[in-house]
C-alpha cells in the first residue's frame, strides 16, 4: 500500500478527493495480486479496492491479506475509500510525521478530522490497530454512530488486538456502503451537458426527474434539463443534460442540500452538420458519430442494449482514439430560424425525436401553427451549437394522410396513416373526433406509442366515446388530412 498520493483535479471542485468513483465498476473484477485471500468475501473486497485505486500490493505484487495492517496503511485505505479531503496546506501535528513519507497526506487529512489522533504526539504508523480503533476511525470520518460500523457483516469476525490487511479492506469496504453518497468530480463537457461523477450509484428512486430536480440545485439560473443517465461500464458517473450555460459564468451545485463544487460555463457549443426540412411545419438539425459527436443514448446504461452501435467511451469520453463531443438530451432545447427577409422564430424540440429509427437527428416544430413557405430560404442558429450548413429552401411537402382509425376503449384511439411516417412526428399532434350529434371530442398523441404507421391517440379532458355511436375523426391543423375517416366504439 506505501505508494505515492493520489489525488484528482476536479475541475474547479472545491476538494480534492480518491479516485474510486471514477473509475470503471466491474463486479467481477480480477485478482491483480499474485496471492488471494482465504475468504471469497475478503477477496472480492480487495479485488474492488484495488480496481478503485484504493489500494496496491508490495513490491513483488503480494498483497499479503492476513499479514497486520498498519495504522499508516489504515490511514491511507479510509482516506481514498471513503473520501476524505485532502488539504495540502493542513497543519501536521505528528512529530514522527514528515512530507517525505507516503502516508503522510492521509495522515494528516485524518487527524484533522478527528479521525486518527496522536499518542503523545506521534502518529506511530508502524503500529497494527485493533477492530475497536478501526471501528472509531470509520466512525469520526463518516460521522455516524460507532454502533452502525459495529452492525457491518464482517465486524463480528475480525474482533481483536490486530486486525489484517484483508479484515481492513472489508470492513472498509463494506462502511462505502454507510457513506452519505457524494459528488467528486463535477465537469462541464459543452455548453448543454455535464459530467458529474459521484462516491456511489445515486438510487433509482432519485433519478425520477422530480426529485432529481430537487437534489442538482445551481445557482446563476442553471437547472437539470432530464434526468441524469448513469456512463455505460461507470459505476457513478452520469451524464447531466442542462439549459445553454452562460458563458463566463461560475456556477456552484449543491447536491441536497451540500455544496458539491464550482465550474466555469463552457462555451463549447455542439458541432452539428445541417439542417434539413421535414414536413411543413418540422425541420431537424443533424450530427454523425463519424464527425465526432455522440447523442448520449450511445453512452449511457439505460440504452446500451438496445441503441444498435451503443459503445463505452472513458472517463474523457474517447472510444477506439476518437473524442466525442456528448448531446445531452434535447428536452426543453430551443433553435432559432429565419427566413430570408422575414423575423426571426424560436422553434421548440419534439420530444422523442432525438435519435429515433437509427437517427441522430432531432425534430423542431415551428412556433404557433406556422408552416414553411416553399422557395423561401431558411436559416437556424442556436446558442447551444453550430451548424456547418445552416440553410435549408423550403418546399412543399404534402402532409400525412390518415387512412383509418379505431376505437381502441372509450378513452383512446389508433390512428393509422398512409404510410410509416418515421420518428416520433405524431408529437403534440391532435384530432377532432365529430359525433352524430355534433359533439365535438379532441385526442391527443400518447407520447413514444407509434408502432410504424400507427399511433395511438388519448382523449382530452376526460371525455369518453359513446358506444354505438358513429365519429367522423379529422386533423388538427395542416399535420395530415382525413378524407370520409370514421370510427365506432362496439356497444
């Protein structure tokens, strides 16, 4: 374990902390020493550590699990794995101590948090420590009652005068799991995404959107956009989605309720091809993997089965030599476009449309019913990226046919067009379902239920179709038309 310090520049986080957290997680991670424990559940308890950077072997690459641990070794095991921080300029009160020595920063980190204290001044890291002294540093440095140390699984068994290297790593390892979960790393890729990486996997319960909002706190105006996505092959490192940063800005997170460190906005803006016109009222922006950027869908555990060409990129975001730029969800994003001669419009992102059927594409939809007009040259811009070529001429493009429709139940409706219009364009579409009697229903798109050419439709405001009774169903707005559609709901 006698190797040099370790420390991890966090941007401009405000601690310097272990390298645990960020580092690739493998539950099955192999043996890097040349001897192994006596116990399965002390080995995979090294194997982890070692994997984190928390702890090294001797010089001939033993780890030695049943020789004493020392208390310079303890110092140095409790430091990394439960992240204590490291102050350079902290005062040493050990007169055995000097800064030459290689525990000398955990040393010192530790007795200034009250975790490890002199014995008549001297830290006496030769010495071994006994179960009940590993149990009270555990204690101080994660500020819990020594009781909860005491509960862990593996306490029991190593009660004595010397606890060994392999009894330490456990015990040590199972207390990560007592560790109020915290942010160790916090970087801002691009001016929409963020990197935040965390002391343990944040619960799924808290990746909820709503109560992720509540936990990421910025100042400056700065919010969470969607919810945090765990790296693909990252045991706590999440891809952050935020509105554009303001450049020159210093923002602070607090992550519920605690300060959690500092970043400076960057400006770098996400390097997109071109745009295209899509439908009369949609246009999308498009960006290839072969160019250098990678929706996050990519990247990211919650998709990395099912997005076809899904990869691991590393902790700098490179794969096989390539650096990527990461766009983070597209949710609540914003373009700019301009026709020639004519006022500039904010169009709005349609949900599901980032990278849908193979595509790393996401739609905009004009503001307010507006439609293109065809030979009229258009222009987007956006603060959030740039476009090689910005500038589509619009044309005419017929709008989606609706061949037929059903009655699904008395709520909900399918509505099939002409053909498979690809992607999720159905978005915030509506139709008016006119009975019989000139009762006027509306339905609504239900977000991601497209199946090729059909998408089901809810009704608003909680109406309800009557049975036997014969509705004539049409667009709202110039989406699609309907020629003679009707549907009925089976008494």
């Amino acid at each position: 374990m006698k190797n040099s310090k370790k420390t991890l520049a966090a941007l401009t986080i405000t601690a310097t902390v272990g390298l645990s957290a960020i580092l690739p997680f493998n539950a099955l991670a192999a043996n890097p020493f040349t001897d192994s424990a006596n116990t399965a559940q002390v080995q995979t308890a090294i194997e982890q550590l070692a994997q984190q950077q928390v702890v090294s072997g001797y010089e001939n690459n033993s780890f030695k699990p049943n020789q004493a641990v020392t208390r310079a070794e303890v110092a140095k095991i409790v430091a990394l794995a439960l992240h204590v921080s490291m102050d350079p300029a902290a005062a040493n009160h050990f007169n055995d101590v000097s800064k030459g020595d290689w525990f000398y920063s955990y040393a010192v980190a530790l007795e200034n948090l009250g975790a490890m204290k002199d014995t008549a001044g001297q830290f006496r890291g030769g010495q071994s420590i006994s179960s009940d002294q590993l149990a009270d540093v555990i204690a101080n440095v994660l500020k819990v009652d020594k009781a909860a140390v005491e509960k862990l699984p593996s306490f029991a068994s190593i009660t004595g005068s010397q606890v060994t290297r392999g009894q330490a790593a456990l015990l040590i390892f199972e207390a990560q799991q007592l560790a109020p979960i915290q942010v160790t790393k916090l970087q801002a890729l691009n001016a929409i995404t963020l990197q935040v990486t965390f002391s343990a996997p944040i619960p799924a319960a808290e990746l909820e959107l709503d109560q992720a909002s509540k936990n990421f706190v910025f100042d400056n105006g700065l919010a969470i956009n969607n919810v945090p996505r765990l790296k693909t092959g990252s045991k706590s490192t999440y891809i952050v989605p935020v509105p554009t940063q303001k450049a020159g800005t210093t923002y602070t997170l607090t992550y519920k309720g605690k300060p959690a460190g500092t970043f400076t906005a960057s400006t770098e803006k996400i390097a997109l091809k071109s745009t295209a016109q899509v439908a009369s009222d949609l246009f999308e922006v498009e960006s290839n993997l072969a160019d250098g950027v990678a929706d996050y869908g990519y990247v990211i555990a919650a998709y990395s089965k099912s997005r076809p060409g899904s990869f691991i990129v590393d902790e700098n975001n490179s794969y096989n030599g390539k650096t990527y730029q990461i766009l983070s969800s597209m949710r609540n994003r914003q373009v700019q476009i301009t026709p020639e001669g004519g006022a500039t419009m904010t169009a709005n992102y349609l949900p599901f449309t980032q990278a849908t059927d193979g595509r790393q594409a996401p739609k905009f939809i004009l503001p307010n019913g507006e439609t293109f007009k065809a030979g009229v040259k258009y222009t987007v811009s956006a603060d959030w990226a740039t476009l090689a070529n910005p500038t589509f001429t619009a044309k005419e493009i017929a709008p989606l046919t609706i061949q037929s429709a059903a009655a699904v139940d008395t709520k909900t409706i399918a509505v099939t067009l002409s053909q498979d219009p690809k992607d999720e364009i159905f978005v915030s579409r509506r139709v008016t379902l006119t009975a019989t009697d000139g009762t006027v229903l509306t339905a609504e798109y239900t977000l991601t239920s497209r199946k090729g050419a059909v998408g089901t439709f809810a009704l608003l405001n909680n109406a309800q179709l009557v049975p036997g009774t014969s509705y004539t169903v049409a667009p709202v707005g110039k989406w699609s038309t309907a020629t003679g559609v009707t549907l009925t709901l089976a008494k």
